[in-house]
C-alpha cells in the first residue's frame, strides 16, 4: 500500500510543481491581459490545473476506500454520496474509466485552446494575399489537375473557395505561419511532426481511440505512439509504473504545445493587441 501511496504522492508533486511553474511564466510574459498569446497560457494552466484536481480526486478516493481518511458526523448526511466516490477506488473498470476521462479531457481541451489560440494569432498576422491563396487553395489545386469547362468557373469556385478563415484547416495555417517566423530556436521539421500527430491522437478521442487512416507511429522520447488503420491506438508510457496511472506522459505533451505556441507567437512579431475572441468564455 506505502509504494500505491508514494507513486500518488509522487504524481501530485510534480502536477502541482507544474502548474506552478506555468503561473509564474504567465507572470513573466508581457502582453496584456486578454491578448491571445498571453491568454493561450492562462487557458493551458486551468486545463491541467482540472487534471490535477481529478487526479487529487482519485488519490482522495482511494485514502476514503483505505480508511486513511475519514468522515465524522458533519459528513453523515453526505454518507450515500461519499460510498459512491468511494467505488472509483474499489472497481479497477471505474478506477480507469475515470482517470481515462481526465486523459481525454485535458488532450481535447489542449489542442482545442492551441487550435483556436493559433488561429486567432493567424488572422491578426497574416497578409490579405496569403489569406486569399489560403481560401482558394483547393481550387487552385483542382486547376492543377482538370480543365474546367467553359461556364461552370462559377460553379467549381462556389463549391472549391473557402469565405472565412475559420473554415481554413489549422494545419495550413501553421504551416504558413512557420514560412513567417524569424529566429525560429527550434526545429521547424520536429514541430510539424508533432502537431500533425498530436491533431491524428486528438481526433481518435472521438472514436473511442479507434484511428481510421493510414499506417503511422510516432515517438515522443520513450513514448512510441502505433496507430494502425480501424484499430485503437497503442503506446508505451514510460512513466507508467504499474501502480497508479501515471500522468507525466500526458503533461509533458500539453508543454511541447504551449513551447511551440511561445517560439510561434515570439518569431512573428507583431505590436498591435491581438484580443481572445471571448473574454466571457474565459
């Protein structure tokens, strides 16, 4: 039981020393409260701030199930509710179910905050004839390929050419945010990679990690990510230890992102105020 209780221990010490770390560079970082790029950061520390508290849930849930913390009279009147958040630590299927709902929470909400975040950095940074070319990618592609017949242009750019730029995928819109940066400290080759795979894990979060396409692997440190076509993807952890779910892997991703967003946002230089879209939505 002390080796469960140590690995627990363990994982809380280093989320909070995490988040904690992420407070004070968001203290460091200059822009205004409410511009995106230093919102980004705000928003990806309340994320894994949750994790950490569902992850404290599960420790909290196994001490109550172990009896090293208990109820006195005042709690009497919560006692059926308290029995139920008691059953994540006693059924090994609810015990993950749960941690694996924290997984996919804090992984959804991360690239949803990066997606966003990165799209809003784009529209004050980019060019009118980047963003028209942008729009207008499929069908200048589709006239690389086939003439179109006299009359339908019409047609085909109604059908081809985007009207917003919310509907322009975010892949193209960090790929031509990456021709924009100056002074890039990292590589460019490495981080496209990692976005093209962390967008490829997100998407499976919505079909149970069932990933539908073509043959992939990726490795992220010790971490070896297998995703093989209708089938759920696979991975090593290296930080699992058999004892309690482990949640470094996870966080350790979710800082890959914010390190891009930063050398993004750091190489592009733009002075005007980029505002988050909602600052209600916060």
């Amino acid at each position: 039981m002390k080796e469960e209780y140590d690995h627990f221990s363990d994982n809380l010490k280093f989320l909070l020393e995490w988040t904690e770390e992420q407070k004070g560079k968001i203290s460091e970082i200059n822009y205004a409260d409410n511009d995106v790029r230093k919102d980004y950061f705000r928003l990806s520390y309340t994320n894994v701030y949750h994790y950490y508290i569902g992850y404290f849930s599960l420790f909290a849930s196994k001490s109550f199930g172990d009896e090293l913390i208990r109820f006195d009279k005042s709690l009497f009147g919560f006692k059926s509710h308290i029995n139920r958040f008691i059953e994540i630590s006693l059924f090994d299927q609810l015990s993950k179910g749960n941690f694996n709902i924290l997984n996919q929470r804090v992984f959804v909400f991360a690239w949803s905050i990066f997606e966003l975040s990165l799209s809003t950095f784009f529209s004050a940074v980019v060019d009118d004839d980047e963003l028209q070319a942008l729009l207008e990618y499929d069908y200048a592609d589709v006239l690389k390929c086939v003439t179109i017949k006299e009359g339908k242009e019409g047609r085909l750019k109604a059908l081809l050419i985007k009207n917003n730029i919310a509907h322009i995928s975010i892949n193209r819109k960090y790929n031509l945010l990456f021709k924009k940066v100056k002074g890039y400290s990292r590589s460019i080759k490495y981080d496209k990679e990692f976005l093209e795979f962390f967008g490829k894990l997100r998407n499976t979060m919505h079909s149970n990690f069932i990933y539908f396409g073509k043959d992939y692997e990726y490795r992220f440190g010790d971490a070896h990510f297998i995703f093989r076509d209708n089938r759920e993807v696979v991975w090593i952890d290296p930080f699992e230890n058999g004892y309690v779910p482990a949640v470094r892997l996870y966080t350790y991703l979710i800082g890959q992102l914010n390190l891009i967003f930063f050398e993004i946002s750091r190489c592009i230089p733009f002075e005007p105020f980029i505002p988050y879209p909602d600052t209600e939505a916060e």
